[in-house]
C-alpha cells in the first residue's frame, strides 16, 4: 500500500508541476486594449506614426498585433517609445487612406505594489511546493508516520 500511496503522490506532483502559472499570473495582470487609428499615407511614405493610449505591459512588443483595412498592407512593428507610447509601423501601402487597428496587452492592476510582489514571487513559491510536497510525504510514507 506504502508504493501505491508514493505513485499516488508524484503523479499528483506531476500534474501540479504542469499548470501553466507563469502564463495564468501574466494573463491574471495584463488585458488587452484595442486602438483604433485612422491613416493616409503621402505618395512615397509607407510608414505611419501612432501614438498609442495606453502603455504597453512590461514593454513587451510581442503582444503588438497590428491589422490594416487595406488588403496591400503588410503593417509590421518597427519601434515603441516607452515614455512617449509611439509606435512605428511599416510596411504599409503608399497613397492610401486605411484604418489601423493596435492590439496589445496593458497593465489591468494599476500598480498595486503588494499585489504584484506577491505575483512576482509566486511562481518559486509553488515550485517549492511542488517540490516540497511529494519530499515531504514520500518520507512520511516510508518512515511510517502516516
């Protein structure tokens, strides 16, 4: 019974070591903001300037998706200024009227401190628990303490 009750044990470890936590922290602060832009390009220009309303999360410009209403455009991030909340697009058809559609994640909560240093220390404290737990339970099975 002592081996059932080990297996028992890591497999319970196992499945809790396999939630995505980091992802559920990131999704649990951040939400998704839309803007919406609209934009001519001149005869030769194929960029555009947007001033986005919101900053983005912890700058990451992975989470920038930028669709056009023009189907010739390619629109591509190019660069973010962080103080300023400009971004720069390229790949954008010339001489063309078009509205920019920026979708990216912003901070949801607001800068609470304690709220975020205890999400900032989450992910070791349940790996500690994760790795703890079966530890400690194992070694109570087989020393006969439980």
């Amino acid at each position: 019974m002592r081996i059932f009750y080990a297996f028992l044990i890591i497999m319970v470890a196992a499945v809790l070591f396999m939630i995505p936590v980091d992802q559920g922290i990131y999704d649990f602060r951040t939400m998704l903001r839309t803007d919406t832009f609209n934009y001519e390009t001149g005869g030769a220009e194929s960029t555009a300037n947007v001033t986005l309303s919101n900053i983005l999360y912890d700058n990451d410009t992975d989470t920038i998706d930028i669709l056009s209403s023009i189907s010739d455009d390619v629109p591509l991030f190019s660069s973010y200024g962080n103080t300023t909340r400009l971004l720069d697009i390229t790949g954008l058809a010339v001489s063309e009227n078009r509205t920019l559609t920026v979708t990216y994640d912003i901070d949801s909560l607001g800068g609470s401190d304690a709220i975020n240093t205890v999400l900032d220390r989450f992910p070791l404290i349940w790996m500690l628990c994760v790795i703890a737990f079966p530890m400690a339970a194992l070694f109570a099975i087989f020393t006969g303490k439980v």
